[in-house]
C-alpha cells in the first residue's frame, strides 16, 4: 500500500493522524498482537480479539487497501 518501513511499527510512526483516523487503535491493536507473539501463555478477551480487528479493518478502509 506505499507505506515505507521494515514492519509495522516503523509504518505506524510515518503516518499523520490525517492519513489514518483511528491510529491510536491501531497502535493498540499492534500492542495486542506483539503480546499475543512474545508473551507465553498470554490470552486475550474476546472483547481486545474484536476491537483490534475492527481497528485493522477501519485503517485499511482508510489507507484505501480493503
């Protein structure tokens, strides 16, 4: 999608907050996955599972990717 960086982070941090409405939802979203990949034996709520997806879901309807 044109955003420039080695992984998610690095592509959070070039966008404005103009370019992506609900960044800080991504951001959280992006804490829950990394929790999720390097904390054994951590569960997320359905609830945290839900809210992070619809943020990924509302910022690639932003960036024009879905």
């Amino acid at each position: 999608i044109g955003i420039v960086g080695k992984n998610i982070a690095e592509r959070l941090k070039t966008l404005a907050p103009d370019e992506l409405s609900n960044i800080q939802d991504v951001w959280e979203a992006h804490a829950l996955r990394n929790r999720i990949a390097h904390e054994p034996g951590f569960v997320p709520s359905q609830g945290d599972v839900t809210k992070a997806l619809a943020a990924y879901k509302k910022a690639l309807e932003d960036l024009e990717a879905l």
